[in-house]
C-alpha cells in the first residue's frame, strides 16, 4: 500500500512540474501557427482592420489577447509568450463585442 501511495505521489507530482504552455515545435506540431507578435499584430491591423478588445495573463508566461475588428467583423485570439512568440488560437467571424448594462434604479 505504502508503495502505490509513494509511486502515485510522485506521478501526479511530476505533472503538476509540467511547463503549462508548448514549444514553438509542439504548437506548430498541433496546428497552431506561431510567428513573432510584432508580425501578427502587422498582419491584423492591416489586412483584417483588427485592434484589441481584450486580454489577461492566462499565467506568468502567457498572454491571452483578443482582437477584433467592428469593421470587418472577424477576430483573433492567440497566446503571446515570454519570448515574443505568439500562436494563433482561434479566428472566425461576426465578433460581437458584450456591452454593459448599468443596474436600473441603484444610486451609487
């Protein structure tokens, strides 16, 4: 008992040790495209008319951003890491932006 309960310890420890993002091979090995994020950001702004609508730090070394584009409708998302990498997430099209509602009646 003591020694499944030592093996299993040391199993799930070595997980939690995992790094918590890929390599640049490892995401392009999964489909993601990477490129360097002065380029990305190029790209978006003058082909697709997009500009950021928001982001936060997923962990110490990733940064989730979304851009978007009023304009045109279509949207980025990609994780930029540490090393200036970025990889492409998700795109698609007709991005709507979430608006918010102030309550009624509530005096601040």
């Amino acid at each position: 008992m003591f020694k499944r309960l030592c093996s299993t310890a040391v199993i799930f420890g070595a997980a939690a040790l995992a790094p918590p993002f890929a390599t640049q091979a490892q995401a392009q090995a999964q489909g993601l495209t990477c490129l360097p994020r002065a380029a990305l950001v190029e790209r978006l702004e003058g082909a697709y008319k997009e500009s950021p609508t928001g982001g936060g730090l997923q962990n110490p070394q990733q940064l989730l951003e979304v851009w978007a584009s009023s304009e045109t409708g279509s949207f980025t998302v990609f994780i930029t890491r540490p090393n200036g990498v970025s990889c492409i997430v998700a795109t698609g099209q007709h991005w709507t932006g979430a608006t918010t509602a102030a309550a009624a009646g509530v005096a601040g």
